[in-house]
C-alpha cells in the first residue's frame, strides 16, 4: 500500500461496532510518544484501543501495522516478520534470497528521515523461545537513535522494552488498570447496545470480571440476543462465556509452571506470597507473580498483613472451575497445603474448611473436636459448610457433626454482628457435663450432650439468643425421649441461667419452677458441687432474686453452691456475690468483695464476657466504697468493650460529669448488651437529664426504665438512682413506686436517718437541690428557675432543715449519700 497521512495502514483487523475505549487510552495513543506500550491479557481490548484510535486520527504521519505470529518466537523469525509488513506497507522492496531481513529492518528505521509511526501487535511473541532481550533492546535503541520513528506494540506481558525502555526514551504505558472497563463504562455500553441496567449492576458486572473488556462485551450482547436475560433485557454476568475466556487463556499460556500457578493461586480468595510459594512451588514463584499481576489478571492490595493479591469474583470462579476439569488432582493438593498453612496460623476455621476440601477427614474431625467451642460462636457458618461436605456415615456417627447439620443454621442471626469475646476453654465445665450425662451411652453419639455443650459454650461466650436456642433444642429431646430426663432437667436449668444473666429474673424463676427440675433438686444432696445441675439452679436463682431485690435474695446468695474449680461457673458466684453487696454490703463487706473480685480476674482468661462482667462489677463496687478514682482507673482499662461503657457512665454519673454519662450510657444501648445494662443505662440517662434539667428526655429515659423493668423483674438498677429523683419522675403512680429496691418489705440495707426527709421534698425543693448541684447559691439557682431570689432563699432553708445541715456542701452529701441508703 501507499502510506500517506490520510490513509490507514494495511492489515487492521476487524472489531466490534460498539467498542467501549476511554478518553484517556485514545489521547495516549494521540500523544506522539517515541516509545508507547499497551499491555493486558487476552481481551483487554489492546487491539481495539489501537485500530479505534487509527480510524478516530487525522493522522499526520505514514503508519505501518504488524501482527505477529507464533514466527516470531525465535529472533530471526521476529525480524522476518516485521520485514514482510514493512514490505507490504512499500516501504521495502521484494527481499532477495540471500537477504538479511534484520539488516534491512534495522537500517530502514535507523536511516528514516521522514516520521513513521510503527505499530506492532502482539509483541508477546517476539523472541519467545529466544532473544527477547535483545529484540527489546534493538528496538529501544532504535527509538532512541531517530527521533523520526515512533513506535506503538500491544503485548500480553512484562518486557524489557517496558521497564528498561522507558528509562532510555520518553515513553507511555497503558496498562491493565488503563484498559479495563468502569462500572459507568459499562452502564454507558449496554444503553448503546439497548440493553437495561442499572449503575449498580454495571458496577457489579465491572467487579465481578474485573473490569475485563471483551467479557463484559460478549455478556451484554448475549443479553441483546436474549440468550442469558434476567427479565427485559437485563443480564449480569453469564458464567459460561467467562469459562470460555479463561480455558482459551488457559490453553494458549507456554509454559506448564504459569498455567499451574493461575489454577492453583486460584483456590484461596486471597494470598500473599508466602502461600504462593506453598501453593504453588513450580518455578520462579516471585517471578510468575510478577508477570501474572502486570498483566492484569490479579489485584493487589495493601494490608496491615502485607500485600495480598486476588482474582476478580468471576475469573476465580472459572479458574477453579476449569482446574476441576482439566486438573481435578490439583484442587485435593492445593487444599492439602493450605490446611497445614492454616494449622500452622492457629486459624481453626481455614484449617477445617481446607481440611474437608482435601478429604483430611480426619484431621478435620480433630479441629472440630479441639475448636467446638470457638467455632460454634465465631465461625458457625464455617463449621456448617464444613459439616455438610463430610460423608454421610461420618455424619450419622458423629453428634457433632448431626448437630452442625441439623440445628446450628437455624441459631444463626444474618443481622447479629460477630462475637468479640474470646473464648476460653470450657474443658472442665465440658467434662463435668459428659459425667453427668456417663449413663446415656456413648458421648460420640449423645446430641443433647453436644447441645448442652453448645449452649454453656454460647452462653459463656456472649451468644445469649443462641444459648437459648440450644438448651431449648436440649429440652426438647429430654421431652421428647422420657428415658432422657438429664437432658430435660439440664436443657430447663441452662434457660434459667441464660435468663438471669440477661437480667430477666421473672422468666429465669420462672424455668427453676418447672416440676422436672424441682424433681431432681429436691433428691439431690444438698450443696452437692459435683451435680452441675444443681450448681447452675442455685447461681440463677440467685442472681435473679438480687436483680429482682426479692426478699429472698440473702438466703439464696448465701446458700449458693460454689463449683469445685475455678472457671466461669465459679467466677459468676464471685460476681453475684459483689452484684449483691452493692445492695445489701456493710464496708467491711465491700472491700471483702472487692478483694474478692480482683482475685477471680486472675483465673479467668483475658478478653471473655466473664472478665469484662466481674470489671464492670469492681467498677460498680469501688464507687459504693467511695473510691471514685480507682474506680476509674479500672474502668479506662476496659474501655472499648460494650460491657464496660455502662461501668463507665456509672463513674461519670459519680463524677457529675453528665455529658460523659449520658455519652457512654448511649453507647451501652447502642450496642444491644443484656436487659440488665440497658435498664442501668436508662436509669443513668434519666439521673443525668435530670441533672442537667432536661426533664423531658429525663421522664422520656425514666418511662423505658420502667417498661423494662415491669417487663423483665428488674428492681436492683433503680439504686443507681438518687431517691428523690425517683420519687420526683415516678409522680403518683403507685405502680412505679413498687419497683423502688426494697418496696413491699424487701430486706434492703436501713436507710440513712437522711432517707425518710428527702422523701419528703417538695417537687419545687426538689427542683432547688437539683440546681444547687450545679449552681453555688441562690442567684444562678433564680435564674435557671425563674424563681425570685428570696423565694429560693426560703425553699433552700427548708432543704437544710429536712436534712439537718447547715450548708450547700453538706446538703449535697446527704443527697449523694441516698443514692445507695436512701
């Protein structure tokens, strides 16, 4: 052909009418850059970009394209190559036999006085089997040596002509990142092409294939022919053109080494390279990586675990998919290697999960057995999907297993968030509970002993609603099989202990008067400490009846039967204990208990529910024993953790910084922690609007203080609360007056001589004591009240009198003093 600047260069191939090439590529292309490389995997649209641009141009200067073939794989074939398209372009006549076509090449562009434009495609191929390097290297040089040639190649992978090139000449890349579709661009796309979506499908049909241009061609024009539609015209993405692409890719790849690595670096979602080269020892692991991610296939990420790397959704699927195919060995070994990987990171979830993908039954046996506890309440949706993939005469033989199978999913909350509570090791309480059920046969095949497990695991790891749902499921078989009356007796007794620890003492006495559970109680020896039954019905009942302030709480607190080892079970005696001495404690008492909590923090394991409780509750008795600072010290440690927040704002509340209270207490709330917190923070929200004389937002709290505690029992939470605070918010209702710790004869502590005058304020004297907390006389107290001076004068003479002091200081003492006496 003749090359001109009005005319486009021989040899283009055809491409799609409707092709998507975004501003940027085209004006690099534009840009007259001595040396620009375009680089992608197979259909990323490199051809496209380049025949798109040349008949876009007004080109100024003659263009020579060449494809290259597999022919050029050895240097003299590359420079044969590129010979003949010179040849075709006139620009070199017909070659003698004898010629040199590297010679005639190489003096025809160093020699080029006239601008040339030369485009070659393909460039993979170049010296494929041998002289990459230098060919890269020549045609560097060549560039560099006329500032008359500009050259242009498409290419698959990392060259030298690219990293080296583009410190000898001014050069472009375009890259993967350049050439892979938007989620607008393809929205923009598939509304050229007529075909219906939204911009959040495009965006997804973009992440999914990663961006991969003729893939998410091919799919919406498949969803233009109606073949895979979701309705008029609507189409995401269709599995089977991606397979198509990737088998292609996967056939056309050289070497053994990168075919493998594709396949099994495929199997994890993601890994760094270390798992790389355990995954996929074959080679220059490094190097593969390298090449892999420049062209395009992967993505990369910084973390705080370093840099990780992942396929798109949908090139993963396919990956696995022809590896199942075509490599189906690859998918047990890869699998193998990643469970010992796993093993070795003390990650009992990935282990199993690659375990039962390798066909380790039993190492994955094993991790279910040593990790139940902790897969159970962190990782159950990973024990089920690991469950269902073991062989069913495992399944039928194993309780754990059928429990996986058949009862976890139906615990599971989609919209709870993750547990954050580490999970100790429940062993003693676990084999007191396989003692107590040694006559029900073999513990491999017992279900309700593994329910009963899976509930006291739950319970103990914060999973209250789940705790329930297993002990219930428990019950049922004990009712179900009257043979089976331990797991009726133990499912019944664990429901009253989840509901006591949630701060229902109504449902949790409730349970402990079920007549099965009477039964075994009344037979048992008393205060036997071996029948965990037992142990468990005396710690709720317990607890309930100090949360509920019932008369019978000194007894039950006092006849507690205490565990004979120092676990959780035990730590909740030593905090119900401290729960009720804030009630009921001399000083001396206090600080006993006080000692006495300290202690248990020793014995049970950092980051647990039962650490955080027995905290909070320290933090709650050290402000009953007036040492507000050290209470803080104590709270601050704990901080961050959804337990804590209510210590906390009960410290501020102390403190009169209310603003922090009110903060804190929200936050308790917000966090959806048990019935008793959330009556606390109510009770801490109305003391502190009130404070601040925000009394609408104060009755507001005081209002679902009360629902909750006539709904659930709760009494002991009002004693957050100063006395004529309560009796102001309560009004007239006799009903609310009942729910004050100690109403209906209740043995609390004897109120302070104090107590029975402040009963006795007025709404306005009341009013008054409240401003002088924050005011230091009678002017600011006026003026907040919109009351004269002298009448504040006269309503504080009163207050003094009724409380037998003399001064401001000492006024608020006795009003402080009534927050736990009065």
């Amino acid at each position: 052909m003749t090359v001109g600047s009005a005319s486009l260069p021989s040899g283009l191939p055809r491409i799609p009418r409707d092709t998507q090439i975004s501003e940027h590529v085209l004006n690099t292309l534009a840009g007259e850059h001595p040396l620009t490389v375009l680089r992608g995997p197979r259909g990323y649209g490199k051809t496209s970009a380049i025949v798109t641009w040349l008949r876009s141009e007004g080109h100024r200067h003659p263009t020579v394209y060449v494809t290259l073939s597999t022919a050029s794989n050895e240097l003299a074939g590359f420079w044969a190559e590129l010979r003949s398209g010179l040849e075709r372009a006139d620009l070199l006549g017909a070659s003698a036999s004898d010629s040199d076509p590297h010679a005639e090449v190489t003096g025809l562009l160093a020699e080029r006085s006239e601008p040339l434009v030369l485009i070659i495609d393909d460039f993979h191929e170049a010296g494929l089997k041998h002289g990459a390097a230098t060919i890269d290297d020549e045609m560097v040089d060549l560039v560099r040596q006329n500032d008359q040639l500009f050259l242009v190649v498409g290419s698959r992978t990392l060259r030298a002509l690219e990293t080296t090139g583009a410190l000898s000449v001014e050069a472009a890349m375009i890259g993967p990142a350049d050439l892979r579709m938007t989620g607008p661009q393809v929205h923009d796309l598939a509304t050229r092409l007529g075909v219906t979506i939204t911009m959040d499908q495009a965006q997804q049909i973009a992440v999914d294939l990663g961006g991969w241009p003729s893939a998410i061609r091919a799919g919406l024009m498949r969803a233009v022919s109606g073949v895979d539609g979701e309705g008029e015209g609507g189409t995401l993405v269709d599995g089977s053109l991606v397979d198509g692409y990737i088998a292609t890719m996967v056939r056309d790849l050289r070497f053994e080494n990168v075919r493998s690595f594709l396949l099994r670096t495929a199997i994890p979602e993601q890994f760094d390279i270390e798992m790389a080269r355990a995954i996929a020892p074959e080679g220059n692991t490094v190097r593969i990586l390298r090449n892999v991610r420049a062209a395009g296939l992967l993505s990369e990420r910084h973390t705080v675990e370093g840099q990780m790397y992942s396929y798109a959704p949908a090139i993963r699927n396919a990956l696995i998919r022809v590896m199942r195919e075509s490599r189906p060995e690859l998918f047990r070994e890869v699998h193998l290697a990643l469970m010992n990987l796993s093993a070795a990171n003390k990650d009992p979830g990935e282990t199993l999960t690659h375990a039962v993908h390798a066909a380790q039954w039993t190492t994955a046996m094993d991790v279910i057995e040593r990790q139940w506890a902790r897969l159970l309440t962190h990782q159950p949706l990973t024990l089920i999907a690991a469950a269902r993939m073991f062989p069913d005469d495992l399944v039928a033989a194993n309780a754990r297993l059928r429990v996986a199978v058949d009862y976890v999913e139906g615990a599971l909350d989609p919209h709870a968030p993750d547990s954050i509570w580490a999970v100790p090791d429940y062993t003693t309480i676990n084999s007191i509970i396989e003692e107590d059920r040694s006559g029900a046969g073999d513990p491999e095949r017992d279900e309700s002993l593994v329910l009963l497990q899976w509930g006291i695991s739950s319970l103990l790891g914060g999973n209250l609603d789940t705790s329930v749902y297993a002990f219930s499921r428990a019950r049922e078989r004990g009712l179900i099989s009257p043979s089976d009356t331990g797991a009726l007796q133990m499912g019944t007794v664990g429901l009253a202990l989840v509901h006591a620890l949630n701060g229902e003492p109504d449902l949790a006495l409730r349970w402990l008067e079920d007549s099965t559970l009477q039964d075994r109680i009344q037979h048992a020896q008393p205060e036997d400490a071996r029948d965990i039954a037992l142990v468990a019905a005396s710690i709720a009942r317990a607890l309930a009846m100090v949360d509920a302030a019932h008369p019978g709480a000194d007894e039950a607190v006092a006849t507690m039967i205490e565990p004979r080892h120092r676990d959780e079970l035990w730590a909740l005696t030593v905090f119900i204990r401290a729960h009720h001495a804030v009630l009921e404690g001399t000083t001396d008492r206090i600080f006993r208990q006080t000692n006495h909590l300290r202690a248990a923090l020793r014995h049970i394991a950092r980051g647990s529910l039962v650490e955080a409780v027995l905290s909070s509750t320290l933090v709650e008795l050290l402000l009953v024993a007036q040492m507000p600072g050290v209470a803080r010290e104590v709270s601050d440690r704990y901080d961050g953790n959804p337990v804590a927040w209510a210590a906390i704002a009960k410290v501020h509340l102390t403190d009169r910084t209310f603003g922090e209270a009110i903060s804190y207490a929200t936050k308790s709330l917000d966090s959806g922690g048990s019935r008793r917190a959330a009556v606390e923070c109510q009770v801490i929200l109305a003391s502190a609007h009130h404070a601040l004389g925000n009394l609408t937002e104060a009755r507001r709290a005081f209002a679902t203080a009360v629902r909750l505690a006539q709904a659930t029992g709760q009494r002991r939470p009002f004693f957050l609360m100063q006395r004529y605070v309560f009796e102001t918010l309560a009004g007239d209702d006799a009903r609310i007056h009942q729910l004050w710790p100690g109403a209906e004869g209740a043995p609390v502590q004897q109120p302070a001589p104090l107590a029975d005058e402040m009963q006795t304020l007025t709404m306005r004297e009341a009013q008054v004591l409240r401003a002088l907390e924050v005011h230091a006389g009678p002017v600011g107290i006026a003026h907040d009240l919109g009351l004269s001076v002298n009448t504040v004068k006269t309503h504080l003479r009163t207050i003094y009198k009724k409380f037998g002091v003399s001064n401001r200081n000492e006024a608020l003492a006795a009003a402080e003093h009534g927050i736990h006496q009065a």
